[in-house]
C-alpha cells in the first residue's frame, strides 16, 4: 500500500471524537494507536487488543504521524454525514 492509500484510511470528522484524526469506519483516535505502539506494545498487541483493526490501520496511523513530524499539511477530508 503506497502512503496515499494509508492516509485514505484516516478520517476526521467534526461530529465524531472531537474532530481528532480517526481510523474511518471507526471511533479509534490516531492518537491512541500512536501512543499504544510508542508504550511499547507490538503492532500484534495493538490488533489483539482492538480486533477491527487491520495491518494496514495501523500502517495509516505510523504514516500520518510521519507527515505530522515533517510539519507537513496532510490533507484528510472532513466528512459531513453520520
């Protein structure tokens, strides 16, 4: 999966969690799985622990954080309808 289909994966919705950057589809902030990866737990942990997720969520989540470290505009539409 190139980046821009990892970052596809990735949605933010103003009416859903807050507006954070969420996996679409679901209410699993980038942020936690982020956080989750960087306490330690294996990518296989994470996906134990949250079993709707897949490889490539996880995936999407890394490569957004990337783009956020290069200071970059990562362009994530916002969705209106729920």
């Amino acid at each position: 999966m190139n980046r821009d289909e990892l970052l596809s994966r990735i949605t933010i919705n103003p009416k859903v969690c807050f507006g954070k950057p969420c996996i679409r589809g679901h209410r699993i902030w980038v942020s936690l799985v982020l956080d989750l990866l960087a306490s330690g737990m294996t990518v296989e942990e994470v996906l134990e622990d949250y079993p709707v997720l897949s490889r490539d969520d996880i995936l999407a989540c890394i490569a957004y954080g990337a783009e956020m470290s290069r200071e970059r505009y990562v362009e994530i539409p916002v969705e209106t309808s729920r």
